[in-house]
C-alpha cells in the first residue's frame, strides 16, 4: 500500500509540474511574443525611416546622449545581458525598468543609425519578462532561473522565427557544458507560443536560400579549412567589441561624452565608408547569400559595431556576427574552390558559435536558416570554430563548464 501511494504521489508530482510549466511557458512566450513582434516592428519602421530621412544620421550623437541619460535616469547604467546571465546563475534581479528601456534605446539606435543587432535585446527585454512573471507568479528561488529562461528564449524565437535554437541557446549559453534540463519544457513551449505569436501579427521568420553540395570528402576538408579561418574571426570579433569598449571608457571618462564622440565618429565612417554598415545589415547578409560581398566588408562591421556598442549605444553583437561570418565567408570561399554563397552560410554560422559558445544552438540555426539539406558541413564547421575560438566569448558572465581540449572541469568565465 505504501509503495503504491508513494507511486500515485510521484505521478501526481510529474503531471502537476508539467502543468506548471506548461502554464508558465504559454503565458511568458505569449507576452515575449507580442512585446518581441513590437520590438521587430519598431526597428523595422525605424531602420526604413532612417534609408527614407538619410540625414537622421547627423543626429546620432545626440541620440548617444539621450540613451545614456535615460540608462542614468532609471539606475541601470552598466546593465545588459550579463545582468540577465547572473540573473540566472545566481538569483539576481532583473530591474523591470530594462525592459523599456532597452526597447526605446535598441529602437533609437537602429533609427540614427547605429550598428547593432536585436538580440541583445531580445535577450534582455525576455528576461525581464521572464523573470518579472516568475516573481508575479511567486515561483521559488529554483523556478524563477527557468522563468527567466523562458523569456529569453520566447523573445529570441518571435524575433528570428527560429524556435528551436531559442530554446536551445536560452539553455546552452549561461553554462556552456550543462543544459537545464528541466527548462526544456518551458523554453521550448514559450519559443513555439511566441514564434506563432509573431507570426500572427505579420513578423517574417528569418530564412535563406543557399544550395548545399552534396556531402563529399574534398567538400568537407575546404569547409574545415572555412571553419578553421570563421574561428580566428569569431576571436577578433569579440576582442574587437570588448577592447574598443575598454579603451572608450579608459580614455573618455565622461559617458556622455563618449556616445557623443562615438556618434560622431560613426558619421563620419558612414559618410567614408556608405551606409551598409549602419544597422543591421541583413540586406548586405542577403547578398553574401548570394554571393556577393565587398572587400574588407566584415572587418568594416566590426569596427561599425565596436564603435557603437563601445560608446554607450544599444542593441545586439548575433546579427553583426552573421554580418561579419557571412561576408567573411563569402569573400574566402572562392579561395578554397566552394560557391560564396556556401561560404557565407558556413561563415554566418561559424562565427556565430564561435563568438557564443553554443555549438548545439548553433547547429539548429542553420537547419531553420537553411534547411537540413548540408547538415554535416554545418556541424562540422560549429564543432571546429567553438573549439578554435578558445575561451573568447560576447557575454563575460557566460561559464564554460569543461575544457575544449580534454574530459576536464574547468568552469571560467569566457575571457573578453
């Protein structure tokens, strides 16, 4: 009798937890997805008004200052997507101020003309979602990191359309070696609610038309010298990003001093340079795709972006690792004898993995931007860039559990 009730008892414990979660999941992905689709709107309507008004370039020092005093006026200076890694890691609060304003300051920069990405943003904004509902929900101190999980993942999904690597990269990036395992339930559920939210109210999911080769041998051995080549790049992105973000704050003290100058030094690059480096940058990412990519082009990306995100602008460093991972990609492929359009697709997807040490996330990046078709080229080239990129990494609060090297526990902080 006893053995029976213990039985009924764990039963219950089960079925009542997958209710929980599945709860959880459907309403942090339902409102990640809406906030997420509005947040794709607005730099959406942002970035076209900006191509249709060029000169709202010259107001980017202005928009540097705006976005510093709003970080100073609601006391989250210093506070980005690290905040939300902690947040995960150890319990920490998530001001629920981050979330609008790092909506409006993403937006703003996006409209003058900042190089930036969304996910940063995405990440941000879903975890303050996340974990404000785990808090309103009064979830306990080992469910509230899962809450936080959710949002990150629902926004990212309803951002990019890509639901099955937000679930796995909300997972895989805070301790790269342990997944929660018991966040794979609610994560994916929010990424699924938020995907068909934004969906629905018109965001396009993100995709390219690349053909793979078949799998051959000699195919494989230029993807690995590809891949070897994506994760040096995915070094210099991330020294690049955090090194020009140091020297910024060392040689300029003042904040908004800085994102003045950053702001006036972003135009006069652009009026050098042109403007496919302000922004995002998916329509040049488009033309890698097919095959075409200018000359210096990622290393000009890079600077764009070090430059912005190091001066005090907002927004994410994902979307600039595919710029600079296709375009790189693109112009090295014809040297090792593959179409540009193959390296750019390898090159996006290197890159990123290198920059973020998620080489499952990134694996299920390429199947939902390409297809499964050339999948071992893609795995192949994720498996070789996370190893080749070392312990460099975007978020400095992201541990790596286990050496690249060896069966051995390490756990460090990725090194900036």
């Amino acid at each position: 009798m006893g053995q029976r009730e213990t039985r009924w008892q764990h039963m219950g414990e089960y079925a009542g937890a997958l209710v929980k979660w599945f709860a959880v999941g459907g309403l942090v992905g339902a409102v990640g997805g809406v906030v997420g689709s509005l947040f794709h709107i607005g730099v959406h309507y942002a970035t076209a008004l900006r191509l249709e008004n060029p000169w709202i370039l010259y107001l980017l020092p202005l928009c540097g200052v705006v976005i510093t005093a709003l970080y100073r006026a609601c006391r989250v200076e210093g506070m980005g997507t690290n905040a939300v890694i902690e947040s995960v890691h150890f319990g920490k609060n998530v001001p629920v101020a981050l979330v609008p304003v790092i909506f409006i300051s993403t937006v703003l920069t996006h409209l003058c003309g900042g190089s930036a990405g969304r996910e940063g943003a995405a990440l941000q904004i879903g975890g303050g979602i996340g974990y404000r509902a785990g808090r309103l929900l009064r979830l306990g101190e080992k469910d509230l990191p899962l809450a936080t999980l959710c949002g990150m993942a629902g926004v990212f999904s309803a951002l990019f359309g890509t639901p099955l690597t937000a679930t796995v990269f909300a997972l895989e990036v805070i301790s790269v070696g342990a997944l929660y395992y018991a966040g794979l339930i609610p994560c994916l559920t929010a990424s699924l609610v938020g995907y068909l939210v934004s969906t629905s109210m018109g965001v396009a999911p993100t995709r390219f038309a690349v053909v793979m080769p078949e799998a051959d041998v000699m195919t494989m051995v230029r993807v690995v010298v590809l891949a070897l080549l994506c994760g040096g790049v995915s070094i210099l992105f991330c020294r690049g990003l955090h090194g020009v973000e140091h020297l910024a704050a060392h040689y300029i003290k003042n904040t908004y001093l800085r994102a003045a100058v950053g702001g006036m030094v972003l135009i006069g690059l652009t009026l050098l340079l042109g403007t496919d480096y302000n922004g995002a940058g998916m329509e040049v990412i488009e033309r890698a795709m097919a095959g075409e990519a200018r000359h210096g082009a990622w290393l000009l990306k890079l600077l764009f972006t070090a430059i912005t995100i190091g001066c005090g602008f907002k927004g994410g460093e994902v979307v600039p690792s595919f710029f600079v991972g296709a375009t790189f990609g693109c112009l090295a492929a014809p040297w090792l004898g593959l179409p540009g359009g193959v390296g750019a697709a390898i090159g996006l997807v290197a890159v990123f993995c290198g920059a973020v040490n998620c080489p499952l996330a990134s694996m299920l990046l390429a199947m939902e931007l390409f297809g499964a078709r050339g999948m071992l080229y893609f795995a192949m080239a994720c498996a070789i860039s996370y190893v080749v990129s070392g312990y460099c990494g975007l978020y400095a609060s992201q541990t790596i559990l286990y050496s690249k090297l060896r069966a051995e526990y390490i756990n460090v902080h990725t090194k900036e």
